[in-house]
C-alpha cells in the first residue's frame, strides 16, 4: 500500500449534514468543553448558544467548498504531511472555531487536494482508514489477548483500541509480529 492515504470518511447524507452543520458557524468557547475545564464550560454554554442562535438569523455561513467527515485517527504519507504543513495557516483559519474540527480538517483537505487519488478507501470508514475498530461490543470495544488471532488475521493494518490493564493483547501481537519480520528475512 506504498503511497496510500488512510483516512476513514463517513458519507451518509447524515454525516455530511453534520459535518456542514459542524463547519457553518463560528463554534466559539471550544476550548471550554474539555473535561479540565468543566466551570468554565457551564458558564460559557449560554453564551455559546445565544452568540450560535444570533448566526442562524443572520445567516452566517462559513462554508466554502466541500466539507468532509471521518475518522480522526489517520495514517498519511510524509508527502501529504508536508502538504497539510504548507498549508497550515489556511487549515487554522478554516477550522479554529468548527465544532470537532478533529473530524473535518483532514479529510477536507485532503479531498480537495492532488492527494485524493491516493485515498485507500473512500467507501468504508475502517476499511479506509485500515483499523480494526470494533463498535459492536464497545464504544469502542478494547482488544483484549483473545482477540489477538482475529486481529492477525483480519486484513486491517492497525487497531484500536487497546488499554494497560490489557496489555497481554499487545505483547503477544508484538511477539507474533517480530515472528513474522524474522521469517520474512533471508
């Protein structure tokens, strides 16, 4: 998969609906909406909303182009890295106050870039994005020692998630793993 991009887009007409939504108006107090910040959240809630409400009647519409949605977790090539670095400042200007810009600036720019001809997979979020991400059992599920057989076997190149009290799942992948380097050499 030399010179792929994997990222994982999300293209019901609902994502695209919220992804517009998301990118429309001017999000301010976002910094506020971390979990260290949870007063500073309460006060500045309605405000955020009264400011939000005010665009709507105006009309504010920040949109320009096509916005994309996907997965935040993403594996690039140096090459789209340095592009997405060259164009940094126009990336800030356009996502500093959307609402979960983690899920939108990427994928914006890479659509409209000469890099999405690279695009892996533009049909199925995990199979572009290349990750076992099983939403089934969890929110996501954490991958646990058992599952090591599924996840060498699947045709994902990456996982998630895993956690420290389960660290038999990434200690014996990591051991199945060197096996499998070692082999391959002659």
């Amino acid at each position: 998969h030399q010179g792929c991009e994997f990222l994982g887009f999300w293209n019901s007409e609902r994502d695209v609906r919220d992804a517009q939504r998301k990118a429309r108006y001017y999000y301010v107090f976002n910094r506020y909406k971390k979990r260290s910040a949870r007063t500073a959240h309460l006060l500045t809630t309605p405000l955020r909303n009264i400011i939000l409400s005010v665009q709507k009647v105006v009309g504010v519409n920040r949109l320009r182009g096509t916005i994309r949605k996907g997965f935040q977790w993403f594996s690039i090539t140096e090459d789209f890295c340095q592009y997405v670095l060259a164009h940094e400042r126009d990336i800030w200007k356009m996502f500093r106050y959307t609402l979960c810009g983690d899920e939108l600036f990427l994928h914006t720019v890479i659509w409209d870039s000469p890099f999405a001809s690279r695009l892996y997979n533009i049909e199925d979020a995990q199979h572009g994005s290349m990750r076992a991400i099983d939403w089934e059992r969890g929110n996501p599920y954490v991958w646990r020692k058992i599952d090591v057989s599924y996840l060498l076997a699947c045709p994902y190149l990456f996982a998630r998630k895993f956690s420290s009290a389960e660290l038999g799942a990434v200690q014996e992948l990591t051991g199945c793993l060197a096996v499998r380097r070692s082999s391959l050499l002659p």
